[in-house]
C-alpha cells in the first residue's frame, strides 16, 4: 500500500514539476508548482513529519505562490481570454472534482460517525511523543539561537521588501 | 517496501528539474519559481533522512529552510516587481546590465 501510494504521489509530483519548467505561461507555471507542493506535503505525511507537510501546504501553497500569482497578475504579462461563462465540460469537470476531494475526505467524515466505517482508528499518534512535540524540543534547546535569527532574518527581508518596492520618488 | 533510495532518487530528479528551469527559462519569476523547486526537492531529501536515520533534526533543518526560502521570494519578487517598474520587462536577457 504505501509502495503504491509512494509511486503515484511521486508520479504526480514529477509531472507538474515537468509542467512548471516547460509550460509557457507563468500562470500555469504557479498553478502547477501549487500541485507540486501539494504532492510534496503529501510525501512528507507518508514519511511521518505531519507538522512540516501542514507547514508545507500553509506557508508553500498558501503564502508563497499566492505572492507568485499577485505578483504575475501585477505585472500583467499576458492577456488573458477566458470565456465569459463556464462551459458545461468545464462544470462537469468541477463536480466531477469536488465529489473526488468528498471521497479523499471520507475518512475524515468517518471519524466523527464511527458507525460508517466500524471502530474510528485512534491514537496512533498518541504513542511516545508526537512529531511536532519532538521537533519543537529540539528548536527551543538545541537550535534556540539560529531560531531567533531566523525571526531576525524575516525581519530583515520584511524591511528589504518594502524599501525595494516602494515607489521611487524624485527628489 | 519503499526505501531511503527511491525518495533520494526523486529528490534528485525535483532538483535536476529545478535547475533546468534556471538555466533555459528567461523568465524572472519562473526562474525564481525553479530556485523553489530546487529547495523543495533539498527539503525532501532532508525529510527522507529524518525518517530513515531516525533522528528529528532534519526536520528542524527544513523549516530553517523554509524560512529563507520565504525571504527569498520576498525579496526577489520586490526585485522583480522594481526592474519590470524600470524596464518595461522581466525577460532576463534584457536585463543584463552587471554582465561583461
């Protein structure tokens, strides 16, 4: 199960990576580097580091490539002609995906109604530490210094960003 | 049984992928979206290890990771946003200005 799983996350991983290099529109560029994190977060949970796969889908696919597609729209680099009104193919597709992320969410659903599914499976993570446990103990003793550098670098770049895009005024 | 190899080997693709991107692609932000991936496949590899050598500091290592890589694009879609405000352009090939 998890060979298969591991083979066709990484299968769709690869190609939206593939898609993101050799597509010709940045647009389709970002959504598939969307996809491609979204494969990666993925992985991450087939190798037991929930916290970082969350911290993948939050910070990657959320804050990072929005930036990209603010910044893409900003610039407006092409002129985009999408059809007025959604073509029925194109409704269909969306149900079509709607119903498929219900299915993966199913077991999801099933935690809050044992009876669907029989006995709910719990506290497979409650065994030992778990993993955000663990990797909050080694940053706050161990990596304690380059943590709060970290924070210093964000700052840094917070304050880079605003003086490089803020307009220039002549003086 | 899926074994340290297989993630190393897709890692090593993510990031031959990634670099082809920086050098063919003459597009600004498609460079920088390829920087992300080659990060990202860095972060895989990171993780993969985590895993298998049973220890959680690679972990830890991704998120310092990801925390510059969240400067990086910060920053360099600021950069980029100021050369387009300049130029009219992000195709690198016209801005060449530091090559000799």
């Amino acid at each position: 199960m998890e060979t298969i799983l591991f083979y066709v996350l990484a299968a769709v991983t690869l190609l939206s990576a593939v898609f993101v290099v050799f597509l010709r529109r940045p647009i389709h560029n970002v959504l598939f580097m969307i996809l491609t994190m979204v494969g990666l977060a993925t992985l991450f949970i087939l190798l037991h580091a929930e916290f970082l796969a969350m911290v993948q889908i939050i910070v990657y696919a959320g804050a990072v490539m929005v930036l990209f597609l603010f910044v893409i729209m900003l610039l407006n680099l092409e002129e985009l002609d999408l059809p007025k009104a959604p073509r029925p193919l194109r409704w269909g597709f969306g149900i079509i995906l709607s119903l498929a992320f219900a299915v993966i969410l199913f077991p999801i659903f099933s935690h809050f109604v044992p009876t669907i599914m029989g006995k709910a499976q719990s506290g497979t993570a409650a065994a030992g530490a778990s993993n955000m446990e663990l990797i909050a103990r080694e940053l706050f003793t161990t990596y304690l210094l380059p943590f709060e550098i970290a924070s210093v670098l964000l700052l840094a770049a917070i304050i880079g960003t605003v003086v490089i895009g803020r307009k220039l005024t002549q003086k | 049984m899926v074994t340290l190899e297989h993630y190393l080997v897709l890692s090593a693709l993510l990031f031959s992928l990634g670099m082809v991107g920086v050098m063919f692609r003459r597009n600004l932000i498609v460079i920088l979206m390829s920087l992300e991936l080659m990060m990202n496949a860095v972060n895989l590899s990171f993780v993969a290890f985590s895993r298998y050598l049973g220890s959680i500091e690679g972990q830890v290592f991704v998120l310092f990771v990801m925390v510059v890589a969240a400067a990086e694009v910060a920053v360099g879609l600021a950069i980029a946003v100021a050369v387009f405000r300049e130029r009219g352009t992000i195709n690198i090939n016209d801005i060449s200005l530091l090559k000799w």
